[in-house]
C-alpha cells in the first residue's frame, strides 16, 4: 500500500477520534493514547532514561495533549503535535534537574575521607608540559 495513502488514513482516523473526544467521547482519548503510547514513551526514555521518569512523563505529555486538545490546528499531523508536547515536556523536566554542577578552582572533598581532590589545568606545549 502506497505510504502517503496510510499516512492520510491514519490523519483522517485521528481526526475523527479528535473529533469525538472534543465531544466528550472517552474512548476516542483512550484509542488516540493507545495507539500513540509507545511512540512518546520511546522518544522521552531516549531523552531521559530513568524508566520511572519515562512513564511519569509520558502519561503528562498525554495529559497536556488532551488539555489542550481544543487548540490542535488540525491542518497538521495529531503525531507531530503530540511528539512536540512530549519533547518540550522532558526538555522542561531536564532544566528543572538539571545536574549539580562544581567549581574546578575549589578544593573537593569527600564526606567520608581525609583526603581533598584538586583540579589542576596544566598547559601542555608540542615540546613537553609546561
């Protein structure tokens, strides 16, 4: 089957289905999250990775998506929208955890050693260590 014919079936199915849940239909909510589920989970694990994370992001993506389902311009793909929610949603949670961060200028110490750590740069010329 040609893939344009597919990708226009599957544009007109969700639109249908958004139709409906706008209406008030809760299985058409169900059948759009069934059949987009694994796709936003694959995409936010390959963002985030933590597996508990993953499923709590995926379930807010979704819930964002049908939230705001009444502002959906349908000329375009409910696919594209929804992986769109989904990216801005685990970039959001990526600057909210963002990592600790340290000086390289201080001294490190650990909380169960006598031991301190420094960073030093050292500059290393073509003729040796400078």
């Amino acid at each position: 089957m040609n893939p344009t014919i597919v990708h226009n079936k599957s544009k007109a199915d969700d639109m249908v289905l958004i139709e409906e849940a706008l209406s008030g239909k809760q299985a058409s909510y169900e059948k759009l999250m069934k059949k987009y589920y694994q796709m936003i989970y694959n995409l936010v694990y390959r963002m985030i990775s933590r597996k508990e994370d993953v499923e709590d992001l995926t379930q807010e993506a979704f819930i964002k998506a049908f939230n705001s389902l009444h502002n959906f311009d349908k000329q375009f793909a409910f696919s594209t929208w929804l992986f769109k929610i989904a990216t801005n949603n685990a970039i959001d949670y990526l600057r909210k955890k963002k990592l600790s961060t340290f000086s390289i200028d201080k001294e490190i110490a650990a909380d169960d050693s006598d031991y301190k750590f420094e960073i030093r740069i050292t500059k290393i010329s073509r003729t040796g260590i400078l």
